[in-house]
C-alpha cells in the first residue's frame, strides 16, 4: 500500500534517533530534511539519502505529506501550525507545546484543517510497556492499585556536550525525562485527575565540561504522586541527580502480584510477574518493538491516516501529559494538589 512521504523539520541530535528506524517503519518513507542551519540540513541529507531543503521549501513539496516536528521545544507549536496551515499531518517531539494554551491552538487548527497531530514519547508503544500493559488487560495481577515510575539521570553535564538547555526555564528532568514517565502511566492506567508534588534545586549553577558556568533554573529532584480516573495512584521520581540506572522502572501492584520491567525511557523489558511466596515469573515479551525503536509514534500517525488506525501516540495523549506535568511543575511550586481541567 502507499507509503507517505515524511519531511524532517529539525536536524539536531534527536534525528539521528528516527532515521536509522525508517526502513523498518511501514506506512512511511523520509524524502525531505530541512533546518535553519543549512549545512546541518545537507549533512543529515548527505547521511540518510534525503532531499535538503529550506524550512519553507519542505513545507511546500507535494511529496511531504507528514511533517516529523524536531524543532527545539520553544518552537513546537509555532512548527506544527505552519505544517498544519500547509495541510501536512505533523508528528512532534516532545513535548507538544511549552504551555496547554498553545498546545490546544495546535489541535484545534489540526481539527479544522483536517490533518492529524501526533506528539512523542512513542516507548509506551514499545515492547516493554506493551507487554505490562497485556498483562494488565489479562488480569496477571488482578485489580491495580499502585504505580511506580522511576525515570533517574546522573547530571546531564556529565553525557552531553551542550547542557545548558536541559537545566533551562521549562525543561529540567521533569520536562526532559518526565514525559516518558506520564505517558507510561496513563497508557497502563489510564487518564489522571489530580497531581500532588515536592521538587527541589540544590545547585543554582552548573559547569560544561569546557568549563562554562550555566544557571539551573529548574529543579533537579521531583516526586510527584498522580490520581488516575480509575482510583489508581502513580508515583514518579524524576531526577539529574543520581547515578543510577532508570532501566526497568515500572512497578504496578494490583490485587493479586506485582508487575515489574519495562523501561519508560526505552522501548525494552524484560518483564517478570512477582507473587508473595513465588518465583518471578518472566513474561514473553508482546512485540519485536525493543532496543531504539524511535518513530513507532510517528508510523502510528502513518498508519492512522493511511489506514484509519486508531491512533495511540496523538496530540490527544500529548495535551494530557502535557497537563499532568505542568500540575505537578505548578503543586511543586505552590503546595498545593492541582486538579486536571
């Protein structure tokens, strides 16, 4: 069946995360790249086989039907309703917007323009938490009660070369490595409806390994906990200040066990079933989905408009996470329980 042309809008580190992915992605093919930066747009090209084009160009080229939005987060919105406005789907990193007003604009224009918004992390759709979420639906451990997600980073200067912006206004581990977290949980447990949070910021400032002092601005350590709509209760720990592997941070206690495995910062198990008394139990994963499998999110978006698939990885799910984690940013801030609108 036809394939839809993706045109990449941002050729940063996160595209060389898609683009190795796109021949084992049905539904897509990659035709164009464009960046502000030109020569960056030509290496991508030169690298992937890929047209390089201006950021106006690619929004014009017929055979663009799905703009992959890897623009830096401030300009998100402002991408997704310049594709949308030249009636190309759009598929973007996360997160959708940096604030719920915008992120709503980018689906009601997507709505009235007819074309579909889908918005990362895609993990979820991967075989690690698609094999606890199978497991749930099965009844595995009965009724959930508890969630448990840890999503845990040594200090980004330490594994990135340029980690000024991970500490800025509107990032930090909350908004950097959080959205992998949320999204795991409302896709095992369903929608949340109220946040409650802690967070703190022990360093005002930090240095590259060049030696260049930068400011932290957001905090460091988060714990939040999440009610879902169901009566299920999350907990989620994000933090830059550990030296600890985040691998396998899912726990869901039900009725009858406990679920542990999966990576919500991966697409990965393994995934046992833990019972008092027993042996763990090891779970066959659900899909071949494991190790990167960046752009599951955006062949979900494929499939959706090429075969009116439901669509799982949407702006819908975007809006959402994007809510849950500003309540906890602001019951952090403020002390308070903050209820969903």
């Amino acid at each position: 069946m036809t394939e839809l042309g993706v045109g990449l809008m941002g050729c940063g580190n996160v595209s060389a995360q898609y683009l190795p992915n796109g021949p084992r992605l049905d539904a897509l093919r990659f035709v164009a790249c464009a960046d502000v930066d030109a020569e960056a747009a030509a290496r991508v090209a030169g690298e992937y086989e890929l047209e390089p084009c201006t950021p106006d160009e690619l929004l014009a080229r017929p055979d663009v039907d799905v703009v992959l939005n890897l623009t830096p987060p401030d300009l998100h919105a402002d991408v997704a309703l310049q594709a949308i406005a030249a009636g190309k789907h759009v598929y973007t990193e996360k997160p959708l917007a940096t604030s719920v007003a915008r992120a709503r604009e980018v689906l009601d224009a997507a709505a009235s323009a007819g074309v579909l918004v889908g918005c990362a992390p895609d993990t979820f759709l991967g075989a690690g938490i698609e094999t606890l979420r199978a497991a749930i639906g099965d009844g595995a451990i009965g009724t959930p009660a508890l969630v448990q997600v840890r999503m845990l980073a040594s200090p980004p200067e330490t594994w990135h070369p340029s980690p000024a912006f991970l500490y800025a206004d509107l990032a930090g581990p909350l908004l950097d490595i959080g959205p992998y977290g949320v999204a795991t949980a409302i896709a095992l447990v369903g929608p949340v409806r109220r946040v409650t949070a802690l967070a703190s910021r022990p360093r005002a400032s930090g240095r590259t390994s060049a030696g260049a002092e930068f400011p932290i601005v957001e905090p460091t350590r988060v714990a939040a906990v999440l009610e879902h709509d169901a009566g299920v209760l999350t907990t989620l720990a994000a933090s830059f200040d550990v030296d600890a592997p985040a691998r396998h941070g899912v726990e869901v206690s039900g009725s009858d066990g406990t679920l542990v495995g999966g990576d919500p910062n991966t697409f990965d198990g393994p995934v046992v079933v833990r019972r008092r008394g027993a042996d763990d139990e090891p779970l066959e994963l659900v899909s071949e989905w494991r190790h990167n499998a960046r752009g599951l999110g955006l062949r979900d978006l494929c499939l959706a408009v090429r075969d009116g698939t439901p669509q799982r990885a949407s702006g819908a799910l975007g809006l959402h996470v994007l809510e849950v984690l500003l309540a906890i940013r602001d019951s952090a801030r403020d002390g308070a329980a903050i209820t969903i609108g």
